[in-house]
C-alpha cells in the first residue's frame, strides 16, 4: 500500500481517537448531566444504526433477485 494512503488514514484516524479520548477522560474526570445525556443518546444511535442497516438490508435484495451482474454482462475477450 501507498505511504501516501497510509498517511491519509492515519490523518482520518488518529485525531478522532485523540478527541474521543479527551472527550472520555473530561466525563470521568468531571461528570456533568448534559454530557451523560449526549453521550447516552450518541451511543443509543450508534447502536441503532448497524440494526437499522441489518433489517433494511433484505429489502434491497428483493428488489434485486432475478438479476445477477456477474451473469448479465457480457463475457469479454482476454480477462
């Protein structure tokens, strides 16, 4: 892999772990109501999401059956 894609996940990757850590270390250190509640609320959503996507995802696949893409495009010479 590419240094210069490795740099651009470590860019992506690392200030959100700083921040989230900071983000902890503040709760512990100095408990507030409000930040219980958003806390509690981004985890409930974060939870939600990966269920939400599960149960959404047959769906699509009905609407696709009958068509494979791997079948319908044509076979091309060489590959």
């Amino acid at each position: 892999m590419p240094i210069g894609l490795q740099l651009e996940g470590w860019l992506e990757v690392v200030p959100q772990v700083l921040l989230r850590s900071a983000l902890l270390c503040y709760w512990v250190n100095r408990p507030k109501r409000w930040l219980n509640v958003v806390l509690g609320i981004l985890f409930f959503v974060a939870m939600a999401l990966p269920l939400l996507g599960f149960l959404i995802r047959p769906h699509s696949r009905r609407q696709c059956r009958g068509t494979d893409p791997i079948k319908s495009s044509p076979s091309k010479p060489g590959l």
